[in-house]
C-alpha cells in the first residue's frame, strides 16, 4: 500500500482550502522582544513578532532566565522519571504550592502542558464520577472537548456564555448525578470573557462542580495575576482551576488547583498525569520565580493594556474592523483563509511584521482572522508601523473598513 499517497491526498485537500500550516522558522532573541529572526527560503531577517502568548515577555525575563539557569546549575537538565519513580523534584513540589498560593486553593498538581491538564484531569473526573454528566461551553478549547470524550461521561454542550442555556440544561440533568460545569474565563480566539458570577451562581443552584480554564488569564488578571476568578473575587467559589506556565508565564507546563481531596484524586488516577516523565526541575524553578514576580509587580500587566488600548484606538482610527472584547487579544477579522494567509505574508515578507493566519479548525470557517497579542514591550513606533502596514494592506487588497 502507497501511504504516502494516502497522507499527499488529505494534504493536498487541505491546501486547496487555504488551511494548510505553514510555521513561521523563528530564532527568539533574548533581550529583543518582541524582535526574532526569521529564517525564511532569502535567509534570515529581524522580524516584530504580533502574536505570541508570552504576553508579556516573561519568556526573556531576567528573574526567570536566573531562576531556570541556576536549577539547571544545580540540579541538571531532566527530572529522571515519572512523578512516582524518582521523578518529583523539590521544585515540583515548591511551585505546586506557589500555585495553590497563587488561586488561594488547598493543593496544586502539575501537568507537562496545559493542554495535558485539560485532557487528564477532564477525563479523570467525567470517568470515574459515577453517572457524572458534564456541560461544556461551546466554545471550549480542544484540550478539554478531548478529555471529556476520552472520559466517556455523558456530554452536555450549551450555547456560548449563555447562561440560561446553562441553567436549562443543568436543570434537565438528574439532581443525583454529578455534574461538571466546564468553561473557561478569556476565550483566546475571541477574546471575550465569560460571565463568571453567573455561572458560577447557577453551578451551584444545581450543585455541580466548576472546572475553569484560566489559561488566557494568569498572570494577566487580578492583583496577582490569579486570572479572572481572582479579579472578580470568584476564585473560592469554583471547584477547580486550571492553567498554563507557557503563555504569560513564559516558560512551559500546566496544572490544575483545587481541594487536597481532588488533587490527590486526579494525581491518583489520570494516566496523563502518571505515566509520563516529570518536567525539568529548571522549568518548574523558572515558572515559579515568573508567577513570583508577577503576583507582586503590576508593571507589566499596567504596560501591556496601555499597548493594547492604543493599537485598538488606532484600527478604530483607520477603520480596521476588529472584534471588541474586554481583554488582551485583538482579532482583526478577514474571513477568507486565502486572504487571511495573503494578508500574514504580505505582512511579513514587505514589513517584517509577522502575525499568523488564524484558519480553521482553530476557528469556524469563515471567520478567519488575525489574531494580534499587543505585549508591555511593543512599542509606540512598533504600534504605529504595524497600523500604517494594515492601512496600506487594507487599501492595495480592497478590505472593507468599519464605518466610524
Ligand atoms: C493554549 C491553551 C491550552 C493549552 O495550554 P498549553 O500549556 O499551551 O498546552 C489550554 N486551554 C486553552 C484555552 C488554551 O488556549
């Protein structure tokens, strides 16, 4: 049989479509963000990079690069095994507390992604809660929709921070069978925000349990960088939090908080979580120093929402049409995978801005779009490039502007 044949076909498809993948080569330069290299089919050139979820370039921060340095110095590269066999490193255990500390909850477990806490602790809890039944938000990320199929549990999804969808839906379910309100706080493609005091209100009308992906939102929100719940004093009040170091915190890994019962549970009994090496100890000492810094330091959150308010004044000023939220993630949206990745090309290969095509199916088709992360360290004349690139882009490509 011709695999490969099989494997050129679906690939083929996709291309027709506009959505293959093509990844930006990019070498990060430390000290020069948001600047990188680009290694392209002409060489290697200095870009601006517009769409990185080191939000705040922690990635490249003095105290976390020590932090990471100084672990490695001290205790090498890998952690040696599995949790269980060898692998718990005294710094696991020091930023699971950290990260208790951080969402005021009993216990903390690690994760090596965010992605990997989604899908282990959804199909951890849906799996062996007898007849637990879970309600999804339908715009859920892709790590918890597969730990909740992987979980086998009865699925509920209800309609996009609607909470009176909420509401009649947990009311249809059974008033004995545990139920799992699964949501998260910043929707990362939209950008939007959920009614957290609402949902959380109606979870427990009906007594289920919530289960929160804060993973656009540590380190970004609340005084501490405790995510939404914290901001809006809800953290107490939801039954597990779950989130990332890779994004804000600029280093890797994810975890979830909540009871001691409950972390104990999972760490007890997700095989995502078990049968799987342990993270280097230099990133469990790197991601503490980084949720250190930001629990204490509000100048990065304070710079980086001025950058964004100025780029979105400045679209409304030139008429870019972008999709208005309450967050940090600007989508200007195109529509088209074919302009969407024309447009990212243009971009990159005349200004050397790069921002990638947002296609499907990271989003439905048809609403493809830019997505644009403004970090504390874009600058005035980084905003006002990018915003004379887009006009131009606008005018050549004949895009329709928003009516002011
Ligand atoms: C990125 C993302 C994750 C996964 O986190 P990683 O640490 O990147 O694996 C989980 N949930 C949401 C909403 C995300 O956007």
């Amino acid at each position: 049989m011709d695999f490969d044949a099989l494997f050129t076909a679906q690939l083929d498809a996709l291309k027709q479509e506009g959505n293959y993948r093509i990844f930006a080569d990019l070498e990060r330069r430390c000290g020069d963000f948001p600047r990188a290299r680009n290694h392209g089919d002409e060489g290697a050139r200095d870009v601006t990079v517009w769409c990185s979820n080191d939000y705040l370039g922690m990635g490249q921060h003095h105290e976390v690069m020590q932090a990471m340095k100084d672990a490695i110095d001290a205790c090498g590269t890998g952690a040696g095994g599995t949790r269980n066999i060898s692998g718990t490193n005294h710094y696991h255990l020091l930023l699971e507390e950290e990260l208790a500390d951080l969402h005021g909850k009993e216990a903390a477990l690690l994760f090596t992604s965010g992605y990997v806490s989604n899908w282990a602790a959804l199909s951890t809890l849906g799996a062996r809660l007898p007849g637990a039944v879970i309600l999804s938000d339908a715009g859920n990320h892709a790590s918890m929709i597969e730990g909740i199929r992987h979980s086998r549990a009865d699925k509920v999804i209800w309609r996009h921070n609607d909470v009176e969808d909420l509401d009649r839906k947990l009311a249809a379910v059974g008033p004995d069978r545990p139920k799992i309100v699964a949501f998260e706080s910043v929707y990362s493609m939209d950008g939007d925000i959920c009614p957290m005091a609402e949902i959380v209100e109606v979870a427990e009308k009906h007594g289920a349990m919530t289960y929160l992906d804060e993973v656009h939102a540590v380190g970004l929100y609340g005084p501490r960088g405790g995510g939404i719940s914290e901001r809006e004093g809800l953290a107490d009040r939801i039954t597990l939090i779950e989130g990332t170091l890779g994004k804000a915190y600029g280093v890797v890994g994810g975890y979830i908080t909540g009871s001691a019962a409950m972390c104990d549970f999972v760490r007890s009994f997700a095989s995502g979580f078990i049968f799987t090496t342990a993270l280097p100890p230099a990133v469990a000492a790197a991601a503490q120093a980084s949720i250190r810094h930001l629990k204490s330091s509000d100048m990065e959150r304070m710079k980086q929402r001025r950058q964004v308010a100025r780029l979105r004044a400045e679209l409304d000023r030139i008429g870019i049409p972008h999709m208005a939220n309450d967050s940090h993630i600007i989508p200007v949206m195109i529509k088209d995978p074919v302009k969407c990745r024309m447009i990212s090309d243009i971009l990159m290969d005349d200004w050397g801005i790069y921002v990638q095509p947002i296609n499907y199916p990271t989003v439905p088709k048809g609403t493809e779009r830019l997505r644009i992360t403004p970090s504390p360290l874009h600058s005035d004349e980084d905003i006002a490039r990018l915003v004379e690139a887009l006009s131009e882009l606008w005018s050549h490509c004949a895009l329709a502007r928003a009516v002011a």
